[in-house]
C-alpha cells in the first residue's frame, strides 16, 4: 500500500500539533508512564501507536491542547472528544535503523446511483485503498532518550454534505501526513494532532485525527523475543 488510490481527496492539513518531552504533570487519572531506559546495544524499540478521529465545531479547533493530550486518559476523555473513535493502531517492534508499518484495506465507495424504469435503485461502487503508514527512524541519544524522525501517512472514508441521491450522501477519501522529529523520551506519549476545518463532514463538523505514539523498551506480549 505505497499509494492510495483516491477518488475524491481532502487534505487535512490545516492544523498539525506535536507534544513530546517536558509536557506538564499528568492529570488525575490519567494513564502512568514510566521513562525506560534503552541498552546501548539495542537495535529495535517497541512502536505503539493509535490514531484517533474525532469531530468538532470548527471553532473548538484552536482549542486543542497536544500537551494536555499526551497526559490525558483516552477512555475518559473530555465531553468535546468524547465521540471519538480510534482508526488505525499498531503495536510492534521498529528498527532503529529504519521501518515502515502498513495497516489498510479496501473500501467501497458509491460513485453514482440512480432509479431505473421499474424503480430499481442501482449503486455504482468503487473500491479504495485507506489506511495508515508509519514511517519510523531514531538513534539512541542517551539510555532514555532517542531522536527521532517519524512519518505518519493516513487516508480514511468519511461521508460528505453532499447527496448524490435522497438519503445518500457522497464519500471522500480525507488524507493526512503527520510528522514526529525531534527528541523523544522512552515510555511517554508523544501527541500529533491534524485537523481539518475547509471540508466538513455531514453534520457541519470538522475532522480531526489525533495520533498518539509511545516508544518502550522490548517487543509486544506475545511476540518473539518479548520478556
């Protein structure tokens, strides 16, 4: 899945946020992370990552808070956020040196639909690719930290203001890149947040995606080589 293939495309780039290191404490009840410590011989770290969508007022864009994210508890999040739904997630193990993670699949996608004579409703459909790519490349700076260059890449089907038939409306293909460089501390969430308020979805909301990312030490529960 190098490329998608794209049938109507939104860029959403109006807005692209990063938190990392010397965010503030966390808040009450938000998750624990602890700062690991890398062996100076490692050659790979553990990628966990999680892309979420969320919907908003477009005037509650400039309200995002990337720092007050990265401590907060996804599973309780503020009223705001609470419709949002996680997308894409990856869990596994990256080499330093350079790795790239591909999750996706093909969706369909209505193009037309019209009636016939005998009042047949006909759909045509065509199928996209969408996901996500991570692009991922560090070095070890000290046993907690690393620097860090990481490319996230997403494409994803959501619906349009726009009906190409009474009681269905269009799909786009929304498409985002979010970048991550700089220096990250093992075990703490480091936040990317794009948003787009220029295409809206069909209740008048903008889309945001919210990417979180943590880097740790080992491999996955259940993978080769995990403690």
């Amino acid at each position: 899945m190098h490329r998608f293939s794209i049938v109507a495309l939104v860029a959403s780039a109006s807005l692209v946020v990063v938190a990392g290191c010397g965010r503030p404490p966390a808040a009450p009840g938000a998750p624990v992370v602890s700062v690991q410590t890398l062996d100076e011989k490692a050659a790979a770290v553990r990628l966990q990552g999680t892309i979420y969508e969320v919907r908003l007022a477009p005037e509650k864009i400039g309200e995002l808070d990337a720092a007050k994210l990265a401590n907060a508890d996804f599973s309780k999040l503020p009223p705001e956020l609470a419709n949002s739904r996680p997308l894409y997630q990856v869990d596994q193990q990256v080499s330093l040196a350079g790795d790239r993670i591909m999750v996706g699949t093909q969706e369909p996608m209505i193009t037309n639909s019209r009636t016939t004579n005998t009042g047949q409703k006909i759909n045509t459909v065509q199928y996209n690719s969408v996901g996500a790519i991570f692009d991922f490349k560090a070095e070890r700076v000290s046993p907690k930290q690393l620097q860090v260059t990481s490319n996230i890449e997403m494409s994803t089907k959501t619906e349009s203001p726009v009906e190409i038939s009474p009681g269905v409306n269009s799909s786009i293909i929304r498409k985002s890149t979010m970048s991550l460089k700089g220096t990250v501390e093992l075990g703490k969430p480091s936040i990317l947040i794009s948003a787009d308020a220029s295409s809206r979805d069909k209740d008048g909301k903008a889309v945001v995606y919210i990417t979180r990312l943590v880097l740790g030490v080992g491999a996955p529960a259940g993978a080769p080589g995990a403690n």
